[in-house]
C-alpha cells in the first residue's frame, strides 16, 4: 500500500502545483491512496466548496485542515455533507463535520485523523494525546495517518514518540517548509516534522516576499500578505509504503519537485 501526503496547498500557485504533478506522482509511485492538506488553498487561508471540489476532481481522497478552518464561513454549510473533508478533531467549540474519517481502499481500512497542536498556536485545543486515545480505543482500522498541524518540531516529534506502534504515520504540516528528517521510529511510526507546500517557490512560505518582509522584518502593520498569481512552483509531499500484510510502514521517502514557469 502507497499512501501520498501533500503538504499545505497555498493559493493558486499551490493548485497549479497540484496540477502540474500530480498525475505523474501518483503514476510515478503507484500510489493507491492521497492525502493533501487544504487549508491555504483558498487565498492563502481556508478552503472553499469550489477548491475543495477541485481537490477531489485532480484525483486527492482525503482533504485535511488546520487552524485555518474557520476562514472560509462558508465551509460550515457544506462540510457535512461532502464524503473526504476532515477539520482539526480536538476543536473545543462544537463545529460541523468530523475530525477522523475511515476510507476504505483494496479492501485496507486507512483512518485519516487531522489534530491541532498546541505549542506556539494561538488556538486553544483540546489535548492532542488525549483526544487520540479516544480515537485508538475503538479503532479497528489497517493502517492510521495522522495530520499532525502544529508549530514546534519538538511536540510533533514527542506526540509521534509517544504513540508507539499505535498509529502508522505522524505527519506534519503547518510550517510550509520540509525538513529533513523523514523516518520510520524505532516504535514503528512513519514521520516527519514537516512535509512542506505546495505554492510560490520565491516566496516565504507561499506569500509573496516583500509583503512578508515588510510585516516581519520592518514591523509595518500596514501591509498585508500578499500571494502571487504567477510563479515557479514547489511540490512537497512523502510517499509511507505500508506492508501489504502487516500494514507496518516500510519507507517514508520526501518529494521536493521544483517547477519553473515556461517550462
């Protein structure tokens, strides 16, 4: 079994990304499930019924969120009734939609759970370990992936640490840069801290420079980040091999795809 994660897909620049690869990804590696993380795919914050519908017609089976989830007001009028949209599941508030989901692929079971983290995020969550025992009690699933959207590498890494062979895979998104230390745990877990974007290549963590640079390093809460509409492009995701018997994870293996425009 092939799982594909996509990392956080930014504006329109990230859905050409996913245009331009991933068709040839999925062949590439024979890959039998996909997951992206959508919730940027919108202008840079939230997902739209229209892109999420995108997300699905390029050939991705389960869309995951993050702590942009209520950007989009429109998403709580139809994230109960589409079939592969997960939000954060250790929400305090009571929100639409669910935050674990099981798919059902060549007769493999693959539950797909989206938690948020909490160091350095401003929003206040219920206790990601906590909330995930909840999940695994009553678990019979083949294979787990865990979206796991938070700030700090050392809490995604302790959470991976902690789980022990009770899950497949920790994956993480949030930071819109891949890091260099995709593994399989001596506990049985596929991870990474950070599986990347999809979006601008010049650009810091998908927005265009100097709007970034003006906020952040000049301090002038006048400008806003901006995204670009034109650019090269990156495509971040790992590729989990599970046995197809054991339903262990064999390799975790980075995708790091640069495309340049007019090429």
């Amino acid at each position: 079994m092939n799982i594909l994660f996509i990392g956080d897909i930014v504006g329109k620049v990230g859905r050409k990304a996913i245009s331009d690869n991933l068709s040839f990804i999925k062949q590439k590696y024979n890959i039998d499930f996909t997951i992206a993380n959508g919730e940027n795919i919108t202008n840079g914050k939230g997902i739209s019924k229209s892109h999420y519908q995108f997300l699905i017609n390029e050939g991705i089976d389960c869309v995951t969120l993050g702590n942009h989830y209520q950007s989009k007001s429109e998403l709580k009028s139809f994230i109960p009734y589409v079939d592969a949209l997960i939000r954060p599941f250790n929400l305090k508030e009571d929100f639409p939609g669910t935050g674990t989901k099981v798919f059902e692929i060549n007769e493999t079971k693959i539950r797909v759970t989206n938690l948020l983290g909490t160091a350095f995020m401003k929003e206040e969550v219920k206790d990601p370990y906590d909330c995930l025992l909840d999940i695994i009690e009553d678990d019979d699933s083949d294979i787990h992936i865990i979206d796991f959207h938070a700030e700090a590498t050392g809490e995604k890494k302790a959470f991976a640490y902690s789980l022990k062979n009770t899950v497949g895979a920790v994956i993480g998104t949030h930071t819109h840069v891949q890091t260099n230390d995709a593994q399989i745990l001596n506990t049985g877990v596929a991870y990474i801290s950070d599986v990347g974007m999809c979006g601008s290549y010049n650009s810091v963590l998908g927005c265009e420079v100097n709007s970034v640079v003006g906020k952040i390093i000049f301090h002038n809460d006048d400008v806003r980040f901006k995204l670009l509409d034109e650019d090269d492009s990156i495509f971040n995701a790992v590729v989990i091999k599970f046995d197809d018997l054991s339903y262990k994870p064999i390799s975790i293996i980075p995708i790091n795809k640069i495309n340049k425009m007019g090429e």
